[in-house]
C-alpha cells in the first residue's frame, strides 16, 4: 500500500497532523498507524473493585490508542510558552501561540464550546507568590476536563475517518528509507509514504529512539523531573483554582538551589495510575461535569534534575526510583505528610483514619526509602512554601503519592521545519523530546502538515 502521508501515532500530534493535511488538500492519501486501541475500545481495567491497581496490559488504554496519552487526560490546554515545550525555540514564539490558539478554535468547533478559559494575566495571586518566593508562570488555560476531551476526540475521529485510512491495534516495528520516501512494517504488511510524520509520544521513547539508532539521527538527553503527587481537600486550593484553574508555581530550594514546580493541577479530581513501559507512576486529572467531581485537589510537585557529562541516561535514573516505589509497594507507594515529617511509614490504619480519602488505591507505606534525599527535601521545602500562599498544604494529612516522573523523551535533531535530516521525515509531539503537553504537541501537528502541504 502506498500513501502520500504516513502518520506514525494517533495522539494529539497525529491527529492534528492528518486533521491540517487533508484540510489544506482533500486529494492527499493518509494513513494513521496507531499501536492502540480505538477510542471506543479504550478501557483500563482498574474499576476500583476487582481490579485494584495496574495489571499492565500490553497495550495501556491510558497512555495509547486514538487520542494518545491525552485521551482521558484533563484536557487542559495551556497555550503559553513558557512550559509545555520548546516548540517556539524551532518556530518563533509569535506563531507556536498562533497555532495553540487555532487548535484551540478547532477543539471548540469540535465539541469544546462552552468550557472555560482561564488566565493568569492581571491576577493578584502573582504578588501574592512573589512575596512568598514563589514565581508563578504566565498561562492561558483551555480546561476541557476529561469528560468533554472525550467528546472533542469523538468528533474528531467521526470527522477523519471519512478521509483518513486509520490502523488501529498496529504498532510499526520498522522505518526504513526506500526510493522516493519512507517504508513501514507492521505485523499486517509493510506500507510506503513519501512523507513520514513520526508521532509516538512518551509510549514510544524507546522505539523512537531505537530507529533514532537504526537511521543515524542525533538524539540528546539529561533532563526527567522526579517527585510526587500531592492531594488535599480542594478548599486548601480553591481560591486559587476558581480564578487560575491550574497555576504552574516555580519554587527554588534554599538547600540546593534546585528547582520545584507545581505541575498539572487538578481541581476536585481523581489521582490515578500511569503505566510507562511497564513501569507504574502517578498522575491526576479532573472532570468538568460536576456530578463526577471529588472533595480533593491533586497537583504534582517535581524536581527538575539535569545531568552532566558523562552521565546520560536521565530517564533511566527516573526508572530507577520508580522501579524501587514499584518493588517495595507493588505499584505506587501513598504517605501522609506528616508521617513522612515524623519520619514513620503510613499505615492502612493511619490512612484510613486521615480527613483526607484518597481517589487512588495505593500502597501505604514511606516514601523516603525511595525519593534520593535531595528531592524529597527540596518537595518538603516547596510543601512549606506553598503552605504560606494556600494554609493547610502542609497538614499533617495532606497526602503524597510517589513517585511521579516526567519522562523527558531524548530531543530528536531537526530542523526549523521539525524535518529530520531525510527530507520528508518529520518527527512530532512528545516522541520529538521538543513538546511535552496537548497544545504544544497538537501545534507540532499543524505546523508540520502545512510545511507538508505547502
Ligand atoms: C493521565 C495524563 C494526564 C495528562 N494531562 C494533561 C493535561 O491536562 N494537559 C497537557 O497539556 N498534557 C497532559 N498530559 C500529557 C499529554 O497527554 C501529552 O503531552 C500529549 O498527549 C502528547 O501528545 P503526542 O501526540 O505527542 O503523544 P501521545 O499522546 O503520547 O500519542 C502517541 C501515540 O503514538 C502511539 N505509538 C507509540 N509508538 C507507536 C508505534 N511504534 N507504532 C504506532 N503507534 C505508536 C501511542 O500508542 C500513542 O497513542 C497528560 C498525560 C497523562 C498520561
């Protein structure tokens, strides 16, 4: 078979991908390679009663499928450039905001209207975290919530697969460069492209940089942030969160000078589990119907951690710790926050007694047999901090849930174009190592589709 454009992955960045080519130029032939499931088809078993925690299936419904790792996600897209990624290093700030904004109007043509955009600009809370050392970062905030997200990506999929040719359940194993353009396999067969958009997210790091190898393009990589989840009744945050929704809080560690934020904050949400190749992390989401809300807030708070020379394998360090979470507590290890002051393991009993209930079956236990010292000091610090500009974060029942890692994909060498050094491979989104969240990595999409098209 042989199409105008393969797209390698159906997250955010394929789908907007294939959504700007075949808008810009009905005639292009397309296909969709996805290792997933369809939307349809995408269900973690965890219902919370016979099956608890991650039994790691082969493909993670949370993390792959139509709509990729974004699918069940809060939906919030940040259109900012000051976190998210890089992407305005490669295209100029001016248009990867332009592009942020247009993929936000489509999620609105596509079910999004009516949800609320949230802005930190003019908010008292910046003086507020300024006189507390803390730095909180300039965003625009699209919240769709988990619930309407699902609808967007609905429509979407009823709206492409008139005019896309979608392969569900069919990892690509191989990408070969052939006469005239780029070569597939797939357990089904093999497919030609003259061009490639390579799509793969966080799920497909190690692929991704298997064929990085394979085909001799430079990779590099020394960043993964590492630290834990915090949940708390949602007033301890709520005056923040009803103006902010989300605010991304930066914090410096008087200790080691090393950096803290607030990342993906969930107002009234649920914590859950996420599988990356096996290993099992944290993370949180929210919904924006609600009737599905819960009494708490969960954000993460993570320690950047950049690596020298000689050391490079960041994401393996990460793996480590969370392997080790993994070995003593069978899947993520949850503490309450003064246990860990008082240096005791949390107990069933000393959870089951907190005011606080968690939204996630964890394994109770003690969080510093397994966070290095410097992180988890530099996450006590910044729980003080925050306790100045929102009183309670630092309650004794405040809960922890470790560890969560930002994997950091290595950073695939391309051009302004985000065009490998084959002309007509372009590698996208998460699995670029340039984006790391939904506006930016749908905004790789576009951007790519119109170099395509034009
Ligand atoms: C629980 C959760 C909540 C999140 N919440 C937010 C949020 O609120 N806001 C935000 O900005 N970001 C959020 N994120 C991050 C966000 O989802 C990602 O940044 C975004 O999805 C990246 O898009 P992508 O298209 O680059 O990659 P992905 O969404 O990861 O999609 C890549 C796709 O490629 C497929 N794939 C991988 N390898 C292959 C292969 N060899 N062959 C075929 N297919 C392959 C995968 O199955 C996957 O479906 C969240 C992530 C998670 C897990």
């Amino acid at each position: 078979m042989t199409y105008d454009v393969i797209i390698i992955g159906a997250g955010p960045g394929g789908i907007f991908s294939a959504y700007e080519l075949v808008k810009k130029n009905p005639m292009l032939k397309v296909a969709v390679f996805e290792a997933g499931h369809a939307l349809n088809k995408r269900k973690c078993p965890i219902d919370g009663d016979k099956i608890k925690t991650c039994i790691g299936c082969k493909s993670c419904s949370i993390m792959s499928g139509f709509g990729g790792a974004g699918a069940f996600s809060d939906g919030k897209y940040n259109i900012t450039n000051d976190f998210g990624g890089t992407l305005y290093e490669y295209i100029g700030k001016k248009h990867a905001l332009e592009l942020m904004r247009y993929v936000d109007d489509i999620n609105m043509q596509y079910g999004g209207e009516g949800t609320k955009l949230y802005s930190t600009s003019g908010s008292k809370f910046k003086k507020l975290c300024v006189q507390n050392d803390l730095h909180l970062l300039d965003a625009s905030v699209r919240h769709l919530g988990t619930d309407i997200n699902y609808i967007v990506l609905e429509n979407m999929y009823a709206y492409l697969k008139e005019k896309v040719t979608f392969f569900f359940d069919t990892p690509v194993e191989t990408l070969s460069i052939v006469d005239g353009g780029y070569k597939i396999t797939c357990q089904n067969g093999e497919y030609t492209c003259k061009y490639c958009v390579v799509s793969v997210g966080r799920s497909g790091s190690k692929w991704m940089e298997s064929i990085c190898r394979d085909l001799d393009i430079e990779v590099n990589s020394n960043r993964v942030d590492i630290g834990v989840r915090v949940e708390l009744p949602a007033e301890v945050f709520s005056h923040l969160t009803d103006e902010l929704y989300e605010s991304k809080i930066v914090y410096r560690t008087s200790k080691y000078g090393d950096k803290v934020r607030t990342f993906c904050m969930n107002p009234k949400g649920a914590v859950v589990n996420e599988n990356t190749n096996g290993i099992i992390t944290v993370n949180g989401h929210s919904y924006e119907d609600p009737a599905k809300q819960t009494e708490n807030t969960n954000f993460a708070l993570l320690v950047a951690k950049h690596f020298s020379e000689p050391f490079r394998d960041s994401n393996g360090y990460a793996e480590s710790i969370a392997r080790l979470s993994n070995m003593l507590g069978g899947g993520v290890i949850l503490q309450r926050f003064g246990d860990l002051i008082r240096g005791q393991r949390s107990t069933p009993n000393r959870i089951e007694e907190s005011f606080v209930t968690p939204t996630l079956n964890a394994t109770p236990g003690d969080l510093s047999l397994v966070l290095p010292k410097r992180i988890l000091d530099g996450i006590i610090e910044m729980i003080y901090a925050l306790d100045e500009i929102a009183p309670g974060t630092a309650n004794d029942d405040t809960l922890l849930y470790g560890v969560e890692v930002k994997f950091y994909n290595m950073e695939v060498s391309v051009d302004k174009n985000l065009q490998t050094k084959y002309d007509g491979l372009y590698v996208i989104g998460d699995g670029s190592g340039i984006t790391h969240s939904l506006s930016h990595a749908s905004a790789s999409g576009v951007y790519v589709a119109r170099k395509i098209t034009e």
